[in-house]
C-alpha cells in the first residue's frame, strides 16, 4: 500500500461506469479515515464498514467503532470521531472551528475559500489595505488571468467526482457532462451535444394543475425541435440553451435551462415565449455555428490546415539544407534556389551558426543510433583510444568502440575530444566524462586498447588502470597488436646493422629527392623504359605496409634510382653533387641489394598479417592464427636452398643493370686435405661438402640472411607471447586443439565465479565440442550458438566477451587522417566542436548516408532544440 491518503467522509457505493456516490451513515457521526492506499488495492464497501484489500491478501477493516490501525509498513492509523461541521463558513476562513482531520478532509474537498473583489477593504493601523490586483497575474502575452489558488472554480464548475472518488477509482472514461444536471441530480437527459435533444415517447404521468388532470404531449416535439423531456423531474428542458448558454451569461435561472417547466397548463405560451428570446436565439445560432464547424471545419481547423501546409513546406527546404551541408556540395538544385528564395530574409537558415547546430544536431542523432546498436545488442564494448596533434598543434584524442549487433562485429568512431591535460588520469577522466555525455554506461566496457605508450599502458598510474577502476570490471588491456607487429621491425633492426643501414639510406634518398622539385621531376624522368611511373613511398615509423612498399619500390626501381643518382652527381651544385655520390656509393652494392630482396621477402610474407590487423572486424582467434601461421612462413625460410635462390636473384638482377652494380668475386673456400693422405696420390673422389662450392662472401650474406630471421622470429614470440587472455581466445575458436576446454575459458577475465554459473558453463563446454566443431570460426560458433536460444546462455555471454575484446587501435589512428584532411592550414581556426561534427559524419558515412536519404529524425531534433522562427512541427 503506497502513498495516497484517502479521506472517508462517508461510506462510497461504486457503480459500474465508476462514477462515485456519497451516502451519509445515518444517524451515526461521519468517520475520518487517513489511509495509505494502491490503485490496485481492492475497496469494498458496505453499509457498515469499509474492507480494503491490497494486491498482498491482506484485508484492512474498518467500522464505526475501530480506532486504530496498523499498516504493513508499521505505521498507526487512527481512527477518530469528529464534531459537527454542518454549520461552518467555508468561505470565510476566520469562522473556521478548530481544524480536526474530519474538517481537513471537508475543506480539501470543499477547495479554497470563494473570494470577490470588493470596492472597499479595511485599513489597517498603518493606513495600508488589501487590494483587487493580488486576485490577478499578468502573463507573458500581456493578458490578465485569476489566481486559482486565490478564486477556485465553482462548485457548478466541478467535475461530478470529488477528490476523494480521483483517489479512489482505477479507472474511467471521460465524458462531457452538463454540470448543471449533476448540480441538481438530472441524469436522463442529453449530457453532451453529441447526443441530441433526448424526446422519450411515453405514457407521460398526470397532474392536478388548475383543478384538471394534466400532463405532457409529445406533439410538442414537432413543434419545437430543441426540447427534451426529464422522466425524473417529470419536466421539460431546452436542449439549445442548455448546452450553449453559460453561467456568466446572467440566464442561470432561466427555468428551461436548469429547473425545467412542468407547468402544463400555461405550456404553450411558455414555449412561444422562450422560442422568441433572445437567449434562445443567440444559443440557436451558437447550435448552428457548431454543425457547420463539424461538416467544414471550424476557423481553428482551416488555420490548422494553413499551418501544416506551411509546415510542410518549411521542413522540405530544411530538409534541403541538411543534405546540402551532410553533404557539403552546395545547393541541390534550381527548385530549391527558388523554394529557398521564398522563405522570410531573417529565417533562411544558412548562417553559420544554424550550420554548426545543424552538424551538432546530426552527430546527437548518429551518436544516439550507434548507443542504441549497442545496448539492443551485446550491451558489452570494448574502447580504442589514441591521441595526435592537429594543423592548429592541438592534442586531439579519438575515442572509437568495437561491440556486437546485428551478428556482427562492428568498429564504431565516436568523436574527437581536445586535451588540454596529458597525464593519465585527466585523460581517463575524459574518456568517462565522454561515454557518460553520450549515455554509454563505462561499467559496461569490458575491453580496452591502445598503443604501447607507458601513460596509458601502465598497470599502476596507466590509463588502463585508471578505467579498470572506474568499470569495476576486470576491463583486460590489449596492447595494439598492429604496434607490436611494427616493434619487431623497428627492434630488429636496431639488433642487425644490415637492416639498420639500408633503411638509413632509402630515408635518405627519399629525404634528397623530395626537397627539391628539380629533384623529384628527375626520378620520375628516370623511369621512362618502365610502363608506369612511381613516387618513392614516404617511410613511416608505425605503419607496415609503407616499409614494404617503400623496400619494394626500391626493389623494382633500383636501376632507375641509380641512374637518378647519376644525374645528380654532374650537378653544378658543389652540396647536391656530394651528396648524390655519398647516396650512391652506399644505394649501388651487392650487400644492400641482397638486403633489399631479403626484407622484400620477409616484408611480403608478414603484409598479409598487418592489413588483416586494419580491417574493422577482426578477430582475435583468427589474428592469433594467422600470427603463428606467419611465424612458422617466416621459419620456413630459414633454409640453404632458401638463401641460394635469393642469393641467385640477385645476381641475376645485378647482371641485367649493365654494370651498375659490380658482382663481388671472390675465391672459393679453398678444400683442405686430410693430414692422413699427405704421403698419398688421390686419383678418386674423397667426398665433397656442398660448402666447397661457396665463396666467403656468399657464406657472410647467408649468414647475415640467417640473422635477420631469427631476430624477425624471436622479436614475434616476445611481442606475441601467450596470455590467459589469449589462451581463452584460442578456446572459442573451432580450429583450436583447446576449442571449448572449460579450464581455459574459465580464466576469461569477467567471467562470473557464482557456482551455478560454472556447472553450467562447464556442462555446455562438454556438449559444445561436438555440436560447434563443425564451424570454421569463433563468429560462425557464437552464431550457432546464439541460435539454439536459452539452452547455451552461459556460453554465449562467454563469447560475446571475447568477440568484444579490440585487437587494434587501427580505427583510432584512421580517424586522424580524416582529421588532417578536414582540419588544413586554411583551416586551422576550426573549433573543436566543429572539427568532432565534421570528422564523425565524414568517418560513420554508412550512418551519415541514411540521415541524407531520410532527415526526417535530425529535422525533429532541430526544431525541439528551442523556438523557432519558422514551424517544423506541431
């Protein structure tokens, strides 16, 4: 029984309509009872006492002579008699009794004192008085409307039920009720216009009036069309006037309207009379005016009209404008020119500022879209944070999410966020502050990844900490796998000075040739025996797959960067002369070529693994696949015949450059014969190794081939080593020797340690190895099991977690290219507001593309913001 106290004045008999009568006790005193009821709790009522009966079967009875209560939240009711407030002045208040809870519940029921502005108030001592004003407000419009509180409405104003009845019905249905017949209990008569003139055709009863038996005809309807007839008061009413006089017209007592006539024998002229007055007339016209509104429509419905036609129009050239700046092309066409034209100088709504609401307003509603994909699907995300400075050297933080919906998995940018701290917890600060503004719960955030930068990656003061903490969920941190994949280059080559020094001298060519436009004109020209000419691909530190295309293009081109070189060397430029002779002394050897067709080997077999890292739905049981099937490619190479081939290529390609690259010649390892046969003549085959055929400087290269790899393998194992977490993975995926091992899966992170929750797991591993074997991936097994229902729930929120878990910050770093493109010199005021609007619609150009077909959701957004000049909507 929850908080609603209800007052029993007396005892309440509910009809079927639920409307709700009062009958007194009688002769008792009245009971005041203050209760706590539900709208659930069932209320019987009887002549002598009241049940109420909540929805928990406990019964609360009360009679005249119950005194106190308990409820079932420990409270005491009691229950009073009270004296008589049959003769109180409820309108004035200083004539009020003492206020005992009976006359509480009177006067709540009774409203407000009535007040009337008087002419003349009393003045006090100090001359001052009360004045008419304090009965009045002045609203916005500049209209005047009474204090309610000051002058309630009338009791013939009132609707037929009490506070008292509002409490207590559960239901009930609204309809027009003339308050007038409820005032003096008429209730056979039309209680709204809808249902015409009532004219029941009776024996009507009879009446001694003027010494005969008289009584109503009904041929009185014929003639007068608006009358209607009252079994209970045997009288009759006018059905116009009734309806469409009000009580401040000064015809309240007009005796056809609120008594009704019964005087039969003086009948006829009463009705002439009333037919002709004024009153009648004016209600008359009021009954007409009201038809023709309901067949026409009335001047608020044709204005209504106007508007929706003009609502219309206003939202088609809105709509215009929200595909034109989505888009950012210009305007659509000539037809919008001229609808455009149409619209008031000072409501265009081009201006910058309606530009930047606009874009803001389209992100709200992309954002809201990417919210609801993740609380109808998983409910679970993981976060890709990654921070770079913009044009305006602004520290700029991309915040993405990777989640489930749709049975699939989806990368998700949400926006960027300027930093104006860079220690770890404002930047954890910021993340949280961020998920919360767009209504992402950071509780459920089971996942995070980012690069290897000790600030977030620290397991004390990092950021991953920090979020691990405001989850209050183990929350694993993953080390972006493509920055791994890169560190073992970067690492490799600080451990092997063979590739330390090549890539040296390819960032120094490219270096030389780029900053002189001369320069670079006379690289391409040197490429005219070949079909298409290339630009020397700029080194980057953290991406792949611009170190291979940059070793390729100096595999394929070599010729013709040494004959570039060549040409830079005659230069009258004593500095570009030197320095092309420096580059090509060092470019033009046998070493650094066999270098180059080395890491063009190995960079060829390790590209397949960096651009499966950068797509947007990977998957960590296939990327860790894919890692060792790479290892062992890489292993595979680590053979004689492997090292004899490139060694072969090489020599090949040095010998088609027409001299350009000497072959280094050198003698072949001279065969030393055993001590045994000194005093001997050999005239026959002693045996030979395969080493006797290979000079000194083939067995330094292949030694030095030999060391790349093994440093390549052994940085892979390091950087890729096992984890629980990875272990758990591997368990998911069908492929896997561990696929569903219950001792694997149950070291997951997250996974709940409720006992119930474990046999039930472990009992749906068992069976799940037979039944999911059969898939080819971890996606493929999560969907055959989401299909079966309820019956492997256990299992599947087991995958749902680790589909969740990011592999890369790739979706991060992409949003700053974006970034650059939008964010330009000529550019570089841009706010950081205006550069999040810009980035997210350009990145999210699936969801992006929907808005532009359908602007129907950031129109309504637009126009609910605030007030505007023109009406969108309703």
């Amino acid at each position: 029984m929850r908080v609603i106290v209800l007052y029993f004045l007396a005892v309440y008999a509910i009809d079927t309509s639920h409307a709700v009568r009062t009958h007194k006790f009688s002769p008792k005193e009245n009971l005041v009872v203050p209760l706590e009821t539900d709208i659930n709790d069932e209320i019987k009522i009887t002549e002598n006492s009241i049940t109420i009966k909540s929805d928990t079967n406990k019964e609360i009875k009360i009679t005249e002579n119950t005194t106190t209560l308990e409820s079932d939240t420990n409270d005491e009711i009691k229950i009073e008699k009270q004296g008589n407030t049959k003769n109180v002045d409820f309108n004035d208040p200083a004539k009020w009794p003492k206020v005992t809870p009976r006359l509480k519940a009177i006067l709540i029921e009774h409203g407000p004192p009535i007040s009337s502005t008087q002419n003349y108030y009393p003045h006090d001592e100090d001359n001052r008085h009360f004045s008419n004003k304090w009965f009045f407000r002045k609203l916005t419009n500049g209209e005047q409307a009474m204090k309610r509180f000051l002058v309630p409405l009338s009791k013939s104003d009132e609707s037929d039920e009490s506070v008292t009845s509002k409490k207590i019905r559960k239901s009930s249905t609204t309809i027009s009720v003339n308050n007038r017949d409820i005032q003096n209990n008429i209730f056979d008569i039309s209680q709204n216009v809808e249902n015409g003139p009532n004219q029941p055709n009776i024996t009507f009863p009879r009446r001694n009036i003027g010494g005969k038996q008289r009584a109503f005809n009904v041929l009185w309807y014929s003639k007068y069309e608006w009358l209607e007839y009252s079994k209970m008061r045997d009288s009759i009413f006018c059905f116009y006037c009734r309806h469409f006089t009000s009580d401040n017209s000064g015809y309240r007592d007009e005796v056809l309207i609120v008594n009704g006539y019964s005087d039969w024998k003086h009948i006829g002229n009463m009705l002439e009379k009333h037919n002709s007055s004024n009153i009648h007339k004016l209600s008359l016209e009021k009954y007409k005016s009201w038809i023709s509104a309901k067949k026409t429509g009335s001047v608020a419905t044709k204005l209504n009209t106007q508007l929706k036609e003009d609502i219309l129009k206003n939202r088609e050239i809105m709509k215009s404008l929200i595909r034109c700046l989505v888009k950012l092309l210009g305007l659509e066409n000539d037809d919008f020119k001229t609808k455009l034209n149409t619209l008031p100088k000072n409501a265009k709504y081009t201006s910058k500022t309606i530009q930047n609401e606009i874009l803001n307003v389209s992100c709200k509603v992309i954002l809201k879209s990417i919210v609801k994909e993740i609380q109808n699907g998983s409910n679970f995300y993981s976060i890709i944070v990654d921070e770079a400075k913009d044009e305006s050297n602004i520290e700029q933080m991309s915040i993405c999410v990777r989640y489930i919906s749709d049975n699939r998995i989806n990368k998700r940018f949400l926006g960027f966020l300027e930093l104006k701290e860079l220690h770890a917890k404002a930047l954890a600060d910021s993340i949280q502050l961020f998920l919360y503004s767009i209504n992402l719960d950071i509780k459920n955030c089971i996942g995070q990844s980012y690069d290897g930068a000790s600030v977030m990656s620290g397991t004390i003061n990092g950021v991953q900490q920090y979020i691990r903490e405001m989850s209050k969920n183990p929350c694993p941190y993953v080390h972006c796998y493509a920055h791994r994949l890169n560190l073992v280059l970067v690492d490799a080559s600080k451990h092997v000075s063979a590739i330390h020094n090549t890539i040296g001298i390819l960032e120094a060519i490219y270096s030389f040739q780029s900053c002189s436009s001369l320069r670079n004109s006379l690289f391409l020209e040197s490429q005219e025996d070949s079909d298409k000419k290339l630009k020397i691909p700029q080194h980057c530190e953290i991406r792949w797959v611009s170190k291979y295309k940059g070793i390729h293009f100096f595999k394929i081109r070599f010729k013709s960067v040494i004959k570039a070189l060549k040409e830079c060397t005659l230069s009258k430029k004593s500095k570009e002369a030197a320095e092309a002779r420096g580059l090509l002394n060092q470019f033009a050897t046998f070493d650094n070529l066999l270098t180059i067709f080395c890491l063009d080997e190995l960079l060829l077999c390790i590209n397949s693994l960096s651009v499966y890292l950068q797509t947007k739905s990977t998957d960590l049981s296939k990327c860790i696949t894919l890692i060792e099937c790479t290892k062992d490619q890489i292993k595979s190479m680590r053979t004689e015949n492997k090292f004899h081939d490139l060694y072969e290529k090489v020599i090949k390609s040095v010998e088609e450059s027409s001299g350009e690259i000497s072959i280094p010649v050198t003698e072949k390892r001279k065969k030393n014969v055993s001590s045994k046969l000194t005093d001997y003549f050999v005239t026959s085959s002693i045996g030979q190794n395969q080493m006797d055929n290979i000079s000194e400087h083939e067995i330094k290269m292949r030694s030095q081939y030999f060391e790349i790899i093994d440093n390549i393998v052994m940085e892979m194992n390091r950087r890729f080593k096992q984890t629980e977490l990875i272990e758990a993975v591997e368990a998911c995926n069908p492929s896997s020797k561990m696929f569903l091992d219950f001792d694997t899966l149950i070291k997951l992170p997250g996974i709940s340690k409720d006992n119930q929750f474990i046999e039930k797991l472990r009992a749906q591993c068992d069976l799940g190895k037979k039944m999911f074997a059969a898939d080819s991936n971890s996606i493929e097994a999560y969907l055959s099991i989401k299909s079966m229902g309820a019956s492997f729930l256990q299992l599947e929120e087991v995958y749902r977690r680790i589909l969740v878990i990011p592999i890369s910050s790739a979706t991060a770093e992409r949003s700053f290219s974006t970034m650059r493109r939008i964010k330009t010199y000529n550019r570089s005021t841009m706010t950081g507001k205006r550069l999040h609007n810009l980035a997210l619609l350009s990145i999210e150009r699936e969801k992006s593309e929907e808005l532009i077909q359908n602007p129907d959701e950031i129109l309504n957004e637009f126009a609910s913001n605030k007030l505007r000049r023109l009406n969108f909507s309703m």
